[in-house]
C-alpha cells in the first residue's frame, strides 16, 4: 500500500504535492525519532515541527549539494563509527541533533531528484533487501552484526550485494549500453548503495537497543512505525543523489 503511494505520488504529484507528502513523512518520523530520545510527548511535538522547519529550509537552498554530502558523509564515516564504537543511552544529544541528519536530506532528495531517478535509487534497497532475506533464509549463518540486529547475517548481506549488482548491470546496458567502463561504475555505485542500505538499517536498530524499544512506533500495524519502513531509503536517498548530482550515475 505504502509503495503504491509512494509511486502515485513521484509521479502524478506536482513538486509542491511531493514536497508537502515528505514534510508529513519527516514530521512522522521526527515523532518517532523523539520517542527514541525520550524527549516526552510535548518535546515529541516541538522535534517533529522543528525537523519539518528544517526541511522547509533546506528546500529554500539554491545549491543543496552541500547536504547530500554532509549526509553522505555521516552514512559512510560516522555511522558505522558510532555502531562500532556502540550507540548508547548517554548518547541522548547526539541522537536528537542526528534526527535531523537522518530525516531532512532524504526528505530533501525525493524532492530534488526526478521520479524516475528517485526511483532507480530507491530499488537498489528494494531489490538488496529482498535479496538479503531470502539469501539469509536459506544460507545465513554468520551473523552480520549480532549485538545490534541479531536477524541479519553476511549470507544476507551478500545476497542483497548480488542482487543490486545485477541490477546495476541491467540498469547500465538500458543507460549507458554495452560499456564496461560505465558498467564498473555502476557496480561501484551499487556496492555503496548496498553498504549505505544496510548501515541505514542497522543505525535505526542500534538507536532504538539504546532506547529499549523493539518497534519505532506503532503506525503501521505488524510493521512497526514509519521509521521502521524508511530506514534504509534515509540512508540511501541522500548518497544516490549524490551520486546523481555528481553524474556519477545517470
């Protein structure tokens, strides 16, 4: 239901209809994010109008390059610092300035990038998730990182890799044709996407342990709340449009 949504949205909304539907989105999120934090229901409310504050901001900006990098930068470098180094209680202010990190430029990249571009980014998730569980169900023994998301194994993972590499190299014969340099590009862009994926996935698990919370709310009955759906997308957007921007992928 929710990816019908979001696929009517991309591409029958105007701009300002797609840009409205992610401030909802963010604002959600931002709920939930607070309730991570323990910042109580009344500073539940003020962090969700803030982040949603920030977005609208942020979409005043001439040049948003600058916020995909920063986000790009906190996925690849910070996160996985931070989860090794473990995300704990006491880490309460960092968490709550890095709701902002994780909502706003996600929000921000379905707004900036085309449909279709958006589109691409969004189903190397797709495809690497789906590709995870079932490689994880029928191989998975290692576990990938056990203290934070137990389920998850280098099975999984793999699997997810080899999906989104087929993928990529299905994508790059329709954009670029039959050129192994532009190939291996886009292999690479699918690897970091995968990486950035599962980080994503596995920052949301490590800030909810901390909160001794198993689900991020409870919008979405048996699914959790909206975070628990978009983990991995708030990571992945902002790197792919990057990428984009970049024309590192096109």
């Amino acid at each position: 239901m929710l990816l019908a949504i979001l696929l009517a949205a991309l591409f029958f909304l105007p701009r300002t209809g797609i840009a409205l539907l992610m401030a909802l989105i963010t604002a959600i999120g931002g709920h939930e994010w607070a309730r991570i934090c323990a910042l109580g229901a009344t500073g539940a409310r003020v962090y969700a109008a803030a982040i949603v504050g920030v977005f609208a901001l942020a979409l005043t900006l001439d040049d948003k390059t600058a916020v995909f990098v920063l986000a790009t930068l906190f996925w690849i470098v910070a996160a996985p610092i931070w989860m090794w180094r473990g995300v704990k209680t006491e880490h309460r202010g960092a968490l709550i300035a890095t709701g902002f990190v994780v909502l706003v430029p996600a929000a921000l990249a379905m707004v900036v990038l085309r449909p279709t571009e958006a589109l691409i980014v969004l189903a190397v998730a797709w495809i690497a998730d789906t590709g995870a569980y079932f490689a994880g169900r029928r191989w998975g023994r290692r576990k990938l990182a056990p203290a934070i998301s137990p389920g998850k194994t280098w099975e999984g993972a793999a699997g997810g890799l080899i999906g989104a590499a087929a993928y990529a190299m299905i994508l790059s014969l329709f954009l670029a044709g039959a050129q192994a340099s532009r190939m291996a590009v886009f292999l690479g862009a699918a690897a970091l996407l995968v990486m950035v994926s599962i980080v994503g996935d596995l920052f949301e698990s490590a800030a909810k342990r901390q909160a001794g919370v198993k689900d991020s709310g409870a919008l979405l009955p048996g699914h959790g709340g909206m975070l628990d759906r978009i983990d991995s997308a708030c990571a992945i957007l902002p790197v792919g449009a990057a990428l984009m921007l970049f024309k590192v992928i096109r």
